[in-house]
C-alpha cells in the first residue's frame, strides 16, 4: 500500500487539498504503429466479443498474464485470416505467444493507461501535455 499517495485523498476517496506532481514519460499506445488491435476489427462477432473479454478480465488480474492461454485454436484461425502472423527463423514464438504478447497485452495496457490518466484529469490533479512527435 502507498500511504503517501493515499494520504493525498480525503475519507471518501475523494481528492483532498493536497497536490503532487506527476510524471508520465512513455507511450500510451494510442499512435498508430501501436494499434494493431484494430486489424481484427473484420473477425466475427463472436470472436471479438471473447477477446475483449478476455482484454478486460486481464485488466483486472494483476501479477499473471493469462491472455495466451485463452486463445484457442478456433480464435486464433480467425485472428490468422485478419491480421497472419507466423514464427521465422530469427523467432521462437507461436501465434498465440505474439498475439498475446505483442497485440493485446499492449491493449490492456493502451487502456489502463487511459483509463488512469482519465480519472486523474477528472479530479483535476493532472495536466495532460503530450509531445507528438
């Protein structure tokens, strides 16, 4: 437990008087080289259903990453036909392994990011200021 970022808030949980200064430097994961997540956009309905599933409950289980257990051969097929990604020789990596990895673990990532940053806008204890470069 962080009791010095805890004590910045009152009993209810709200923002108190107190202020910080916060730092952020690194990617959000919402430019676009990052957002490979959006290629299976085309995959069926039931598919994208369980991934952001899966997305979400990975959001909540910190300590375990459990996404590439959960991708199953049916959807992996059918991420395969929307976005084909295989091993090579300078790899070891299954599929399942590069999806996990590379695609969604950087959306939950992508979100919480967000999600974060946005609740600390909301109780205005964050200025958010962002090079694009």
């Amino acid at each position: 437990m962080n009791e010095k970022r805890l004590a910045c808030f009152d009993d209810d949980g709200k923002a108190g008087t107190k202020t910080m200064d916060i730092s952020f430097v690194s990617s959000l994961y919402t430019e676009p080289r990052h957002r490979i997540y959006d290629k299976f956009q085309g995959i069926d309905t039931f598919s994208k259903g369980y991934l952001e599933a899966i997305i979400q409950a990975q959001k909540r289980i910190y300590g375990y990453n459990f996404l590439k257990e959960l991708l199953t051969p049916d959807i992996v097929a059918q991420l395969q036909k929307a976005y084909p990604t295989a091993p090579n020789a300078l790899t070891v990596m299954s599929p399942e392994a590069i999806y996990a990895d590379f695609v969604f673990s950087r959306q939950v990532t992508a979100l919480e990011r967000q999600e974060v940053l946005t609740k600390l806008i909301c109780i205005q204890m964050y200025e958010m200021y962002r090079w694009q470069g």
